[in-house]
C-alpha cells in the first residue's frame, strides 16, 4: 500500500514537471510578443530598489501561470476521467473533498486575483499605476482565509489545533481566527519572498516537500500527490527561473503558492511548524514590519531596503549569492522542522 502510494506521488510529480516544462517555452513566447513584461517604477520611496531592478524592466511576468495551470489542470484531468470511466483512473485522480478540494480551490481563487494583479501593474491600472495596493491585498488575502475558515470549522467539523509535544487542543471558535492568521501570513510572507529569481520558487519547494512528507505520514494520500506535483511544477518553473531569469513569478504565482501552503499546513494541522518550513518568507516579512514600525516610531530606516534581500542586494551581495544561500537556509530549517514533527510524534 505505502509503496502503491509512493510510487504514486513520484509518477505524477514526474508527469508535472515534464507537463510545465514542455508548456513554458510557449507561455514565454506568449508573455513576450503581447509585451507582458515587470514594470519597475522609478519611485523617491524606494530609490535602492528602483536602481538595483531597473534593468529587469520588461522581463515576462505572470510566470506563476506555468504552476497553477499544470497543477490545476491534471486535478482536473484525471477526475473527469476517473468519473467518466467508472473509476479506472481512480490510482491517478487526487481530488479528494476532505483533502484537497479546498487547496486546489484556494489556489485557483488565489491565482486568479494575483493575475488581476500582475494586468493591474503591467497596464499601470491603479493607484500610481501599480497595481492593487498592500493593504487592498490584505483585504483579499482576509477574504479567501475567511472561506476557507468557514469551510474547515463549519463544513468539515475541525476545531482543533496541534501543539507540538502536547498534541490535539479544542479551540473551538478560535480556530476560525487561527485559520485566518496562518493563511493571511503566509500569503503575504509569499509575496514579500518574490523579488530575487529563483528564491520564491526555491524556498517553496522545500516547503511543499515538507509538507508533501507530513501529508504522507499521516495517510493523507491525494494530500501529498497533491504536493508533489505542486513540486513537479516548481522544478519546471526554477528551470526558467533561475539567474538569469527568463521570466517571473508574479503575483499570480506567489499569491497561489502562499495561500495554498497556509491551507495544506491547516489540513495537516501542522501550522506551528510552517514557521520551519517557511523560514524564509517569515524572515522577509518581519524585516518589512521592523522597517515599518521603526521608520513610523522613530523616522529611522533599519535595513537599507526592504524586503530582507534588497538590503543584502543593496550591500553589494550578488543575487545568486543571496538566493542560494536563503536555499541553504530554507533547507536547513525545513530539515529542522521534519525532525521536530516527527519528535513530536513519537515521543
């Protein structure tokens, strides 16, 4: 059975890579002859920035689609053939309604919003003509983790929560808020994350394999074939992503990726390891929040440039030394995390 469903996960992982990287190529080409390129705006609130990006002006964005659609897209493939060919299929098909019909729906919903997005600032719709604004994304952010607070708490009964070395705890109502929490953050932490190329998709793929590997654990089968291909896709996606890259995420691609790790970690209500997992994405954000509250409180600048990695840009780091080495962070501490769930479980 275990090895039925191991084998499982890496045939349609296997088949996602393969999938998105055969659909790249055209989807660049695609991006580039509408002119669907990253808009970097000179602006006097972010000089460093502006300076240090200029010259990625242009570049393809809306990469994410590459994910979301691959990932979505044999969702839905193998469960209408499953369903018209009574089951037959039914090794291949990972939709599950316990398991992943509410990520594979948060991360179309997410996708969707985030590409809005990206025409927003492409097309300079919107105040300054950069698209939608941090606290309106908050707002969308607060909406989708509200259904889907809605849907756990109410729809599939869960009101409790994990803590590591105690074990399950009743929250009771609670949890609608905890819920909210995780996924609002790591949504944002995702988008602040998606600035350098490769390092959102490298620090989610680590991610996604943690949790690809709790899911397995806990026998939630179509859960973890459900990461692996999110993984196959990744693969696909870094391999046109890396420095130099051809083009970029987009917020229709961190937006996607954030949220559906904030539900997948709720499914396996392994949210208190998400900080292990994500340790990237928490470091960018808090860097934003420190730079925020110190320039609000006290007039004074911490970092050079926020986000984290525009400061180390800003130092003089090249970007591949810095990618590589938040990877070398993210892996070191998804290990970390994997031991301490599985200390917690078995202690």
């Amino acid at each position: 059975m275990l090895t039925l469903q191991a084998v499982r996960i890496l045939i349609l992982s296997g088949l996602s890579f393969f999938v998105a990287l055969a659909m790249t190529p055209f989807l660049i080409k695609f991006l580039s002859k509408y002119q669907l390129g990253k808009q970097i705006r000179v602006s006097e609130r972010t000089p460093i920035f502006s300076k240090l990006h200029q010259i990625k002006a242009g570049t393809p964005t809306m990469g994410g689609i590459v994910i979301w659609l691959t990932v979505i897209g044999l969702a839905f493939l193998f469960f209408v053939l499953n369903f018209f060919f009574n089951g037959v299929w039914d090794y291949f098909n990972f939709t599950d309604r316990a398991e992943t019909y509410l990520p594979i729906a948060a991360m179309l919903i997410a996708a969707i919003l985030g590409l809005v997005d990206d025409l927003f600032g492409i097309f300079k719709i919107g105040p300054n003509g950069g698209g939608i604004k941090v606290r309106h994304k908050l707002i969308i952010y607060t909406l989708i983790a509200a259904l889907g607070a809605w849907w756990f708490y109410f729809k599939l009964d869960w009101s409790v929560f994990y803590i590591p070395f105690f074990g399950n705890i009743e929250i009771h109502g609670w949890y609608f808020l905890i819920f909210m929490f995780v996924i609002i953050a790591s949504a944002f932490s995702s988008n602040e994350t998606d600035g350098l190329d490769g390092l959102l998709g490298g620090v989610s793929l680590f991610a996604f394999a943690a949790l690809m590997i709790v899911a397995f654990f806990l026998g939630r089968y179509d859960l973890a074939v459900f990461n692996g291909v999110i993984i196959g896709a990744l693969l696909a996606f870094l391999w046109f992503n890396v420095y130099p890259a051809r083009f970029f995420m987009g917020d229709t691609g961190s937006m996607a990726l954030g949220i559906t790790l904030g539900v997948t970690a709720m499914l396996t209500n392994t949210a208190l390891f998400l900080p292990f997992f994500m340790i990237i994405p928490v470091i960018e954000s808090l860097s934003v929040i420190i730079q925020f509250t110190s320039k609000k409180l006290f007039k004074k600048k911490v970092f050079l440039s926020t986000p984290i990695h525009h400061h180390f840009e800003a130092i003089g780091w090249p970007e591949t030394k810095i990618t590589m080495r938040f990877w070398i962070i993210s892996a070191v501490f998804t290990g970390l995390g994997l031991v301490l769930f599985f200390l917690s479980r078995f202690l």
